[in-house]
C-alpha cells in the first residue's frame, strides 16, 4: 500500500520541491509543449522511481539502496533541466526555428548549450533572414557578432564607452544571407569594424564581412574568433576564456585595435 509519512522531512521536502517543479512546468507549457518535454519525462521517472521506494515489500529491501541512488540521480537532471530553462534566452532560437521551417530552401542552424543573458525581450523584436539586429548604437566603430558572444560584446562595449568609445553593436543571426546593406553603412559610419564569432576566423562571419566590405566600402577589420587551430573539449567557460572570447578579452582586443 501507497503511503506518505508526513512526519518524515524528506516526504515534505519532495512534496515542496515536487510544487515549485509543477508551477514552474505550467509557466514552460504555456510557452512552449516541446521544451516541457524533458522536465516532465524528469518529473515522471521521479514519480515513479519515489513510489517504488516507499512501496517495496519487506522481501525486496535490498533494492532500497539502488531505488534511493536512482531519485538522487533523478533530481540532478531535474536540476539539469529547470536551470537550463531558466536562463537559456530561446527568443532568437524559437524565432530562428519557425523562420527556417517556413523557408523554402536547405536551412542549416547552429546553436550553443551555455546559458546566455536574454537581449532579444524588446516588443519592437522581429527575427528575418538575412536582416542583421542592431543591439547597441556608437559612432567609432562596429562590433558584428553571431552567437554566443553577443551578449559578451554587449557588455565590452559598456566598458569600452566608459573610456570613451562609443561602439555600435550589431547581432548577425544569419550568415548567408549576409544583411550586406546594413555592415556597409555600418562601416561607412563608423570607419572601423570587428567582427566576433565563437568558430574559425577562416570562412566564418568574418572572412563573409572582409567579403563584402573589400568590394563595397574597404574598411579596416579585425577579427575575433577561434584562429586556426585545432579545438579542444573542456568546461565551456574555461575554453570561451582561453581563446579569448569572454568580455574582458574582448574588450581589450578591441581597445587595443581602436
């Protein structure tokens, strides 16, 4: 028989962490039915993995040991899944999503799995392809970013305009096709241009606004990306940071091309 010892700590402490999960599964639901998929397959093998324990028989106590080891188990991909949709900005994703399966064409969509700051909230936001987001307005130069250093770039231009200079931020969410009109006059503004991309410095974001800008409106361009080199696996902040992809790398890279 099924019974919950209310006098137990842990029952009301499961009972507790099983509310919030709920209340937060409703707010994901309503946002989206396929992001909820994972944290209710989590929620349900919980639930199950809970009643086996509390229900086992006095001739299978030995499977409690195994059955306590799997609800362990079970709440860190709980964890795994509720904070990864807590801080993920999935704005652009979702938008980037509907907007390739209404294209008429091949699509091919890279996304990262670090938890970014969310910028794309703003109502006036609209997602179109080939059509570059300017994120941040400056007279000195451009930084043109894709990905997940976006929200990096952000942040190194705040610390830039505090020595005075004013970078203009624009997020390229799609690479080809290429917003060709808005980097141009981008450049003939600000007379300078960076380019900034988690991926090759060699037929990436970069080499395509070097492309443009050398037949349209030849501009001085530094780029900031992986340099040819072999990658490496590891903590994704550890290797954001080394190859100097982190806000303060990019801030200095920058003031020392200014």
């Amino acid at each position: 028989m099924f019974l919950l010892d209310m006098s137990n700590p842990l029952t009301l402490l499961l009972m507790l962490f099983a509310t919030v999960l709920l209340i937060f599964l409703a707010q994901e639901i309503k946002k989206s039915y396929v992001a909820a998929i994972p944290l209710v397959a989590y929620l349900l093998i919980l639930v199950m993995h809970v009643a086996q324990f509390t229900t086992l028989s006095e001739d299978l106590r030995y499977m409690s040991e195994t059955l306590s080891r799997c609800i362990a188990i079970d709440f860190v991909f709980i964890l795994i899944s509720f904070f990864s949709y807590l801080w993920v900005d999935d704005i652009e994703a979702k938008a980037a999503v509907r907007a390739a399966y209404e294209h008429d064409g091949p699509v091919y969509m890279r996304f990262g799995r670090l938890a970014v700051p969310v910028i794309n909230d703003r109502e006036d936001y609209k997602f179109e392809l080939g059509k570059g987001v300017v994120l941040r307005e400056g007279k000195d130069l451009t930084i043109v970013a894709t990905g997940l250093p976006v929200s990096n770039c952000l942040e190194a231009a705040e610390k830039l305009a505090a020595d005075g200079i004013d970078a203009k931020v624009i997020n390229i969410h799609t690479i080809k096709p290429l917003d060709e009109e808005l980097i141009v006059e981008a450049a003939k503004a600000t007379g300078k241009v960076v380019t900034v991309e988690e991926h090759s410095v060699i037929g990436g974001l970069g080499s395509a606004v070097c492309d443009v800008l050398s037949e349209k409106a030849p501009t001085q361009v530094m780029k900031i990306g992986i340099n040819d080199t072999y990658g490496e696996s590891g903590p994704a902040l550890e290797l954001i940071a080394k190859y100097g992809l982190d806000t303060e790398s990019i801030y200095q890279k920058i003031k020392a091309f200014v």
